[in-house]
C-alpha cells in the first residue's frame, strides 16, 4: 500500500509552535518513505514522523529533516499493527514569509511479502504437522 499526503506549512514557525498531522495507514510494514522539499523551502521547514512517542523519521529524537528542491528517501523495516498504524507528522516552516507545502510518502507492505523466509517457515512447519515430523 502506497500512502501520500500532502501538507501545508505555515510560515513564521518555530519547533514550539510545530503543526501536527495524524497519517493513517495500514497494518503491516513500514519498508519506504520520502520527504519531498520543493524549491524554496531553502532548509527552513522542518519535519519529523513519529510513532506514537518514538521517532521514526529521523530516529534521533532531537533533530529532523530538512531540505531544499529535493526528495529525502529513507528505507525502512518498521512494524505497523492492525490497531496502531499511525504516524504523526510534526512539521514548522521557520520561513517568515511563505508558506510551504512538502509531500510525505509512504509504503507499507504485509512482513511475508518482505520477507519471504517468514513464509516458507510456516509452510516447512505445515509440511512436518503433514508427515508426523515435530
């Protein structure tokens, strides 16, 4: 599943007066993401994606990302349950005069279709039930 929000950042921000956005996404695994800066967001806005308490995007609580006329792609392998797969998007824009709009996107994927040993270990043990083998 392939997830993409786009957000507004108010100019004139500061970490203190950061906007928050919750993104909904489905179970499974967190495998890609990509933080879009367009042209002119000169290093001034700043984002961070959270999970629950714990920092996902970057995995230093105390910094985030920031760029300009550029995407920031990040691979991941991070666990999303059926009833616990938000993420917040926390995001200011330092810029004092404009506005900013950035593009957050995500890809979850089910862990079997990332890793495909999980499965063939669920058939290896469906094969020894079969034949009597424990």
């Amino acid at each position: 599943m392939n997830f993409e929000y786009t957000k507004t950042i108010d100019a004139g921000g500061t970490e203190q007066t950061l906007q928050e956005w919750k993104l909904k996404l489905s179970a499974g695994i967190l495998h890609y993401a990509e933080i879009h800066f367009p042209s002119g967001c000169a290093g001034l806005v700043h984002v961070r994606l959270l999970h629950g308490i714990h920092p996902v995007i970057p995995t230093n609580a105390e910094d985030d990302i920031n760029g300009d006329n550029q995407t920031v792609p990040f691979k991941e392998f991070y666990p999303l349950g059926a009833s616990d797969n938000t993420i917040r998007l926390q995001a200011w824009n330092e810029d004092e005069k404009f506005d900013h709009t950035i593009s957050v996107r995500l890809a979850v994927l089910r862990e079997e279709d990332l890793n495909p040993y999980i499965v063939l270990q669920d058939l290896v043990k469906i094969l020894k039930t079969l034949i009597g083998i424990d």
